[in-house]
C-alpha cells in the first residue's frame, strides 16, 4: 500500500497558511472614507471638523480577526471645521502645528473580536511629536463586491476618544474641551496588485493577498 499521498497530504496541512487563508488587504478608499473629529467650544456645543486619509492599508481576515491590521496616515493639513479663519487657527503651531507635523499615523498592536460584528483595535497613536496608545472600537458594516468599480470592498464604522494635552495640545484650555471624539467611516478597496505594505518598523508584514 502507498503512503506517498497521506504523507504529503499530512505535510501539506502542517505548512504554515494551509490550514486559513492569509488577510485580505484592502487601501482605503480616499473619496468614501471619513475622518471626523469634535471637542467642546466653551461648553456651550460640540463642533465637528473633517480630516482626510493621506495613505493608508488594512488586513481583515474574516474567520480569525486577531490576524487583521491597520496602518494609516492622516493629512493634518486638511482639517476643516467649516470656516477658513478657524482652520487656520487650528492648524497653527497653537493646536495641529502642521508645519512641524504634518501628518499623523495610526498602527495597530492586535485586534480583538468583541461581538459578531463588533471589535477594538488596540494600537499606537504618532501625533505632533508623540506615540500614544489608542483603542479604536468598530464595526463591520459589510465585506462584498462593489457592482460599479467590480472589486471587492469592506466597510467600516469607528469611533475613538483621545485628550488632546496627551499630545502636547494645551492651548486654549479654557475654551477648547480636553476630549477629542474621532468618528470614522471606511472604505477600503481591495487591490491584488498594491505594492506589499510595510510594518512601522520598515520591514514587510507579509500582509498582501
């Protein structure tokens, strides 16, 4: 009798990815995905202004979400509250300080399954000069195929509190809120032919699909 085939059979389940697929990686979809972020003015209301996604990837794996990650960078030169003069004020050194920072990036450590939909990333924070860890909470919205561009996409809403002073924002305490809510909704694209992503590190994470 041959044992040729269940040996091999037995060797090919034990090689590393035979038994789950790899993360599907997706770029971020820059028309369809959204920043938001909001503080309190004087105590009297809670403005919200828009940030925008400079460049960015994420891995979602479907059947095993602690194998998913994240890594984006956000334009800090684009927030808009609606009103050029506030703008500016708040992308001057007093607050944003995008002349020195003008980005800021996101990474994820791990991400944990929290319901059948819902989930935290637990991840890392670089913002004007700092490294702050940051908990993300978010919820799968839909992962399927996108009948216009016919490429898949997954969809996501996220939300996350951060204090400002954690960063080095101290100015205007008395009339700036020291809680920053972030809302975000996220399209990513999926993209077979994207370049292989990054870690923070520099070296490749083996991330591509």
């Amino acid at each position: 009798m041959c044992l040729c085939r269940p040996i091999l059979a037995a060797l090919a389940l034990a090689l590393p990815g035979a038994a789950a697929a790899a993360p599907e990686t997706y770029r971020f979809d820059p028309v369809h995905t959204q920043i938001w972020f909001s503080a309190a003015h004087q105590g009297f209301s809670h403005p919200l202004g828009r940030l925008r996604v400079k460049d960015g990837w994420f891995a979602f794996d479907a059947e095993d979400w602690s194998a998913s990650r994240v890594d984006v960078t956000i334009d800090l030169a684009s927030a808009d509250l609606g009103d050029e003069k506030w703008n500016r004020t708040v992308t001057s050194g007093q607050l944003l300080d995008v002349e020195r920072w003008p980005t800021a990036r996101y990474v994820s450590r791990s991400v944990e399954k929290k319901g059948e939909r819902d989930g935290v990333i637990h991840g890392e924070l670089q913002f004007r000069g700092e490294s702050r860890p940051v908990d993300v909470a978010f919820t799968l919205n839909r992962v399927a195929n996108d009948p216009y561009l016919f490429k898949r996409k997954a969809g996501f809403s996220a939300t996350a509190t951060l204090q400002r002073s954690a960063f080095g924002m101290k100015r205007y305490a008395e009339v700036v809120g020291e809680d920053v809510s972030l809302r975000f909704e996220i399209e990513g694209i999926r993209d077979g032919d994207a370049a292989k992503p990054t870690t923070a590190d520099g070296g490749k994470d083996g991330a591509e699909k």
